[in-house]
C-alpha cells in the first residue's frame, strides 16, 4: 500500500487564494491594503531565496511589501531601530526578522522589540504565553500550517498518539501544543530520547522537525500512520547536480509505503508556512483597523 501524498502546495495555494480575496474585501472598506515588512539581515542565500518568496507572494494574495535588507555587520541598536520604526508605521500589519541572524546579533531582543500586535511570525513571548494559556493570540506559522493540514486529512484529533520529533521553540514546542489543544496524546522526542524508533512506532501522527536529512525510517513508522515532514536539507550536490536535492527529515521512499498519508519536500509543509504568514497577517490587518476577523481561514 502507497500512502496517501499530502499536497502542501495545492493546500497553501487555496489558502493564499482565500487570504488574497480578503485582502482586497479589506483594501475596500479600510481604504489601504494590508502590508507586511521582512526583515533581511546578511547574505545567506537560503535567507535570500525565502525572503523573494515572501516579497511575491505577498504582492500576489493583495497585500503589501516592505523589504528591508540590512548587512551582516548590522548592529544591534540599528536592528532594533529599524524593528520601532517599523511598529510604529500604520502602513505594516506585520513584521517578520528572517531568522538566524548573522553574528552576535541577539535574536530574543530583537523579536522582544517586535509589536505583540504585529507578531506574525507568533515568536515573541506574549504570542508564546498566548498560545501555552489557550488564549487568541498569533501562532508560528509552521506549526498552524501542519495542524491544518492534519485536521484536514484526519477531521478530529482526539485521543490520536502524536510524537512530535524536535522541540525548538519555532516549530516543535508550538506544534506540540497545538496538537495537544486538538486532544491528541502528544509524546515530544528530541536528542536526548532513548529509543526514538519505539516512540514513533507507537505514532498516529508523527511531526518531523529535526534538520537531519532523511532520519525517521520507514520501519520507525506504525502502519497507515500520518507523517508531517517539516525538515528541509539541501542534500550536497551529486555527480552532474548543480545544487544538491532538497530533501525532509523523513525517507520518504521508504516511509511512502508504509504510512497512510505523508507530506513530500519540497511541495509539503514549506509552502504552508508561506500561506498561513500572509493569513497571519490578514487577521493582525483586521484587528489593526478594528474589523471583524475574516471568516475561513
Ligand atoms: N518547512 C518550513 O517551513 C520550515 C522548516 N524548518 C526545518 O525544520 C527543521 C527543524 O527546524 P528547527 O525546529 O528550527 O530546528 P532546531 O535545530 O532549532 O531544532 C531541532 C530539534 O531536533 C532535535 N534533534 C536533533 N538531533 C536529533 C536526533 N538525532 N534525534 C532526535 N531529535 C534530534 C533537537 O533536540 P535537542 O533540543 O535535544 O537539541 C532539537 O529539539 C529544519 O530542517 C528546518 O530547516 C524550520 C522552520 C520552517
Ligand atoms: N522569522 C522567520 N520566519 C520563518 O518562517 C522562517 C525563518 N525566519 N527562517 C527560515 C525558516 C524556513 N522557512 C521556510 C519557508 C518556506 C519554505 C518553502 O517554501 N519551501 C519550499 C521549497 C523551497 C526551495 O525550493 O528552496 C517547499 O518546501 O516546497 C521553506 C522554509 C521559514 N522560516
């Protein structure tokens, strides 16, 4: 048996398609279109691939574009300064710092010096404590792009094993306690687990968000089992690549045909970040002008 491909893009594309059309109902009635500002410290090219990304998709779903793009030797104080600057401009509903920061630039300071209010990304503190107290608040947008992926393959969550490999504070923690808010008994692996391969075989679900090229195995996986692979490694190039293949925490040949349903990198939770930062930024657009949040998202 062939599990079951998640397709992340076509999912994100409907939603950019559903946040684009919100975004022009909003241009109407509050007379400007929702904008958001990213932020580009330095020169990583993998940085500089994302933050185009961004830049596009957000001009295409209706939406404004900031781009600030500051060089490495930035410093704190500027980077800080520039964060102000831009929470205190009517015209940005949301900032995003593309992280990591180059350097000894200080990544909590600076998301500590983001507006709550313009939080899409849902990395600082307050959006953090929000999202672990149950109450509404924005959250990152990797994990939020998983879970709608799984209640849309799965319908309800309750009482389902979720193992959730990793536990950084941008993609484990948050997907964790979105899972857990969706009454699945939730289990978070990381370096330190005894026998990982026996945690996940218990898995209805298992989120993978490691960074290591094709760890979890398919004899890892609990058969029919749902696998949200978040991982994305540039693999070194082969012989005649140019650039080596990108590839998830997760051997998809392998896990394919054991799980029930499993979502391919690229084309699976990638584009969903991308989506639900501009859906993000929507919902801070409407509260920014004291509008009902849109509906449907
Ligand atoms: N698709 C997307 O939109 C996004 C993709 N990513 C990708 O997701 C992956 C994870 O990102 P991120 O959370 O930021 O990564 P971090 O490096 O911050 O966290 C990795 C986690 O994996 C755990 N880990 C490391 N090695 C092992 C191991 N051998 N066994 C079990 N657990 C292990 C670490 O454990 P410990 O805490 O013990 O060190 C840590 O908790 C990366 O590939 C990244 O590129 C990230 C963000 C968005
Ligand atoms: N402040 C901040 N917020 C982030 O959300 C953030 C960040 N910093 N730093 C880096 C990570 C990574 N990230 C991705 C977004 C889209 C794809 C994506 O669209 N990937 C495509 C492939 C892209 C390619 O081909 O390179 C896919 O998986 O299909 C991947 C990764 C957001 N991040």
């Amino acid at each position: 048996m062939s599990a079951q491909i998640i397709d992340g893009k076509a999912f994100a594309a409907s939603l950019r398609e559903r946040v684009g059309a919100h975004a022009a109902t909003f241009a109407e009635k509050a007379g400007r279109k929702p904008g958001l500002a990213v932020v580009l410290v330095g020169e990583d090219p993998a940085s500089q691939v994302y933050v185009g990304a961004k830049g596009k998709a957000t001009l295409a779903a209706n939406m404004e574009s900031f781009e600030h793009r500051l060089p490495a030797d930035t410093s704190q104080d500027d980077l800080i300064a520039l964060v102000e600057q831009l929470n205190a401009d009517p015209a940005v509903d949301g900032i995003l710092v593309q992280l990591p920061l180059p350097g000894d630039l200080d990544e909590q300071a600076v998301i500590a010096a983001i507006d709550p209010g313009k939080d899409v990304d849902g990395f600082h503190v307050e959006s953090a404590g929000r999202l672990m107290v149950g109450r509404e608040g924005f959250v990152p947008c990797t994990p939020l792009g998983c879970i709608m992926l799984l209640q849309d393959r799965l319908g309800d969550l309750s009482g389902l094993n979720a193992v959730v490999i990793g536990r950084s504070n941008i993609v484990g923690k948050p997907m964790a306690q979105l899972l857990l808010d969706a009454n699945a008994t939730v289990t978070i692996a990381h370096s330190r687990t005894k026998d990982l391969p026996e945690v996940v075989r218990r898995a209805d679900i298992v989120v993978a968000a490691v960074g290591r090229a094709e760890m979890v195995k398919a004899d890892w996986i609990k058969p029919g089992a749902t696998v949200i692979d978040v991982g994305i490694n540039r693999l070194a190039p082969a012989e005649g690549e140019k650039r080596g293949r990108l590839v998830g925490d997760v051997e998809f040949a392998g896990v394919k045909d054991v799980a029930g349903a499993i979502t391919p990198v690229p084309g699976g939770v990638g584009p969903m970040t991308i989506a639900v930062l501009l859906r993000n930024t929507l919902v801070a657009a409407h509260a920014h002008e004291g509008l009902e949040p849109p509906e449907g998202l």
